[in-house]
C-alpha cells in the first residue's frame, strides 16, 4: 500500500519571513498524520529557513531544481548535497517550467534555452539526487498540442525512459513520479480525474515494462495542474493517482491544508 504524498511547489515566490509565516500557518492547520506524506519546496533562498521552522514536525522540505555536479565552478547553481545539507529530503525534477514547456515568456523560450533542461540533464540530475539520497520527483506530462495529436503517452514514455536511462531498479528506493499535463499548471483547467488516472496507470505499467511490477507499485505517482481543495479530493480517490504536486493552491494554508486532508 503506497503512503499518499502531497507537495506544495511554491515556484518562485515568498520571501524568508513570508515562508516562515506560510510553514507555521502549515503547522497548526496539519496535524500530520501518518496517513499522508507533505512537503513544500520553497525557493532555494527560504530552504534554510523553512527547514528550521518545520524541525520536529513531520513535514519535510524539498527543492525545486538541483544541478548535478557536487562542487565546482558552475556559477548559480546548487548540488544535491548542498540541498542535504540545508535540510533537504527531495528535490523536483524536469518541471515543465524548467523544461520550457509553457506558454509565451517575454523573451522566447526557445531564444533563451531557459534552463536548458533536457531528458539528458534530467537523467544525470535524477542520478545525482539517487546517489545523495534525496526523493527525486520527476515531472512529466504533454503540452496540449501534444495531447490534441494524440501523442500524450507517447509523449511521456519518452521522458521515462529518457529520464532514466542507466538507473537500475536498486537505486530506485525513493522515487517519485509528478503526472503534469502543461495545459493544466496555473490555468484552473484540471485534468479530469479519470484521465488524469489513465495517464498514471499508464505511468505505473510503462514503469513495470522498464523495470518490474513490484518497482513499479512501490513508486508515487502523483498528479499536478489545478489541484484545489475543491478537486483534491475526487483526484486522490482514483485508484493510480498517490498524491498530488500543487502550485498556486501551496501558498494558500488554508486551501494546502484541505488538499493534505482530503489525502487521508
Ligand atoms: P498549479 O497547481 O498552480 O496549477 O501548478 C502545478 C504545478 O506546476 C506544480 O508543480
């Protein structure tokens, strides 16, 4: 039986004081069962200080990136263990957001490279993590054209099997898995809930073929894009759906605390 695991990603907002508010809001409106795992992964800055805030209670604090070099001359970026050694217990991976995968910046994604992440910098980020033992979750998911030309598991497959190639199934203890369409994140247009999970089923059997079935069922599958109190509950009662990544409604206490509620 797979432990449900909620996570707030609070992209690129809040300042220290502001994240230590939203944590303590967290604190006394989750008394964390054991029936559900939470985490929030703040940006880089607030980690050190939302992880102070949390100590002794049981929810955990994680990143939004991670570059997969440990040390060296890589200027602006951060190592897996240096997210261990600021509090860290996961890290997300591949979000459609670092991977440029979203509508009309004001400089073009393309232009940019934004952050560059590819399959392959996702692979060797997701081995990184592995070997410093920190939860990677790794998002995956089609962008509506993508979905509109019937290529959505094709799609996702691919970033699968791309983002783990060469990960054998003995390093996979902690492990994680976000289903996020593109077309869902911050638009309020939610996956609905059975398709939502038909894709993770989809998720879990392409698992099982690249690995073995008794890896596959131990992995999270979650989903994110528009998770709300409203919709959480009715997501995380389908049966391949084993939590929820949740944006916007992270920064919300009242609205996080529903969504980890409705988990149990
Ligand atoms: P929203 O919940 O704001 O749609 O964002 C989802 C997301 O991108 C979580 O990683």
């Amino acid at each position: 039986m797979r432990k449900k695991l909620v996570v707030g990603n609070w992209k690129m907002n809040l300042i220290q004081p502001q994240a230590v508010s939203l944590v303590e809001a967290l604190v006394r409106k989750i008394a964390v069962t054991d029936a559900v795992e939470v985490a929030v992964c703040p940006p880089y800055t607030s980690i050190g200080a939302v992880a102070q805030a949390l100590k002794g209670t049981k929810i955990s604090v994680g990143a939004q990136n991670v570059f997969w070099k440990d040390s060296g001359a890589f200027t602006g970026c951060v190592s897996a263990p240096m997210l261990a050694d600021a509090g860290c217990k996961l890290c997300i991976v591949g979000h459609s957001e670092t991977r440029g995968r979203f509508g009309k910046l004001e400089i073009d994604a393309d232009d940019v490279g934004y952050f560059a992440e590819t399959d392959k910098t996702v692979n060797q980020k997701i081995k990184a993590l592995l070997y410093h033992s920190l939860m990677p979750i790794l998002c995956v998911g089609e962008t509506l054209a993508e979905r509109e030309a019937g290529n959505t598991d094709d799609v996702i497959r691919r970033q699968l099997e791309g983002a783990l190639a060469g990960v054998d199934c003995s390093e996979l203890g902690c492990f994680s898995v976000a289903y996020e369409p593109v077309w869902a994140i911050g638009t309020g247009q939610v996956c609905d809930s059975k398709e939502a999970s038909r894709v993770c089923g989809m998720i879990r059997k392409t698992l099982a073929g690249m690995y073995d079935q008794e890896t596959a069922d131990a992995i999270r599958i979650l989903y994110g894009g528009s998770v709300k109190g409203s919709n959480s509950k009715e997501l995380f009662s389908q049966p391949d759906i084993d939590g929820g990544l949740v944006g916007g409604a992270s920064l919300d206490p009242d609205d996080f605390a529903t969504i980890v509620l409705s988990a149990v």
